[in-house]
C-alpha cells in the first residue's frame, strides 16, 4: 500500500490511523532518508497508540520511552548503531514486551531481533511531498495493512500497491 502526504499534517494523520491498529509486540520498522518524516510519522503513531507524551528524534538517546493506557511504546533510531551493539539498548526486551509496541528508525542494525511479522515502512521524498510504502511481512502485520487500507477506501483514498505488496 502506497500513499502520499502532501503536508506534515497529513504525515501525522497516517501515523495516527495506523497507531490506533497496533497492540503489544507489533514491530514497525521506518526506512528513509534524513528527512523522509520517520520521526514525523512516529509521532503520529504514537498519538495513535494512545501516548499524550512528546515525541521527539531518539538520535542522541538512541531509545525514548512512550507510556499510554494500554501499550508501551519504545521509539528507538539505530542510526548511529552497529549490529553487535544493539544488545546494549535493550532491543531484545523491547521486542518481547507484550505491552510493547516498537517503532525503529534506521532500524537495519536490530534486524537479528525483530520477529519476522513485522510492518516495513518505506519513507521518500517526492515533488510536494513525501511517499509512503507499507509493506507487511507476516499475518499480522497483513492484517493491520488491511484494516488501514479498507478505512482509507472508505475515505476515497486508497490506492493499490502497482506491485503486489499485501495490503
Ligand atoms: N508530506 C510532507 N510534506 C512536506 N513536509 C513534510 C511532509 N511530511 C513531513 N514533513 C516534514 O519533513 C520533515 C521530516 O522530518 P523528520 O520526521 O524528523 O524526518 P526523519 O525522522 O525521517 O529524519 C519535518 O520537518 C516534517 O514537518
Ligand atoms: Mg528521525
């Protein structure tokens, strides 16, 4: 499933619409470039989830923390981290938190620990705006895409991925 925001509005709007979908150990992963509106959409996710709290780039933090009623959502940016040291961070209890909800950007260096059903979003800048791909890896993550993709049809926004990606 495919999109495109014309606004940052509209960026937190999607992220809220899929936050209100995600529950504990739900895994989204946000691919781009700096820029691309990772940290845009995830406080749209994080609202979306239910969290008031303030969201902002994990850059420096590596992992911040988001509590609302239900879930617990870890925002972490592995930009500056190599593989052998995401023991540090605490990705292995993230991830196995059943309250948990992780959204990671730049997140290739975690991928031993992510579970293979998992939400892959894909974030590019395009003329007037910015793209973004959804792409599900497993049932689950299938299902959430689903959901999104029957409401933003009901909205008259939907639009099929060219490519065959699972909606
Ligand atoms: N559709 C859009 N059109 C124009 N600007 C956008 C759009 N979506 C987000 N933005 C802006 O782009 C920037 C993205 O920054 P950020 O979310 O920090 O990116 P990243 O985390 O990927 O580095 C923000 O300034 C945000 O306001
Ligand atoms: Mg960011």
């Amino acid at each position: 499933m495919v999109v495109t925001t014309k606004s940052e509005a509209q960026t937190l709007s999607w992220g809220r619409r899929l936050g209100r979908l995600l529950k504990g150990w739900d895994v989204v992963c946000l691919h781009g470039e700096l820029g691309s509106g990772k940290t845009t959409l995830t406080r749209g996710l994080a609202r979306g989830a239910g969290s008031r709290s303030r969201v902002a780039s994990p850059t420096f933090s590596l992992a911040r923390v988001y509590r609302g009623p239900r879930w617990i959502i870890y925002h972490l940016d592995l930009y500056r981290v190599a593989a052998n040291q995401t023991r540090d961070i605490g990705l292995e209890e993230f991830v196995s938190d059943p309250r948990g909800i992780c959204i990671v950007e730049w997140p290739q260096a975690g991928t031993a620990y992510y579970p293979k059903d998992r939400l892959e979003v894909h974030l590019s800048h395009v003329a007037g705006g910015r793209k973004l791909r959804f792409a599900a890896k497993g049932p689950r993550s299938r299902e959430i895409l689903r959901h999104m993709h029957r409401a933003a049809l009901l909205r008259g926004q939907g639009k099929e991925m060219p490519d065959g990606v699972s909606t």
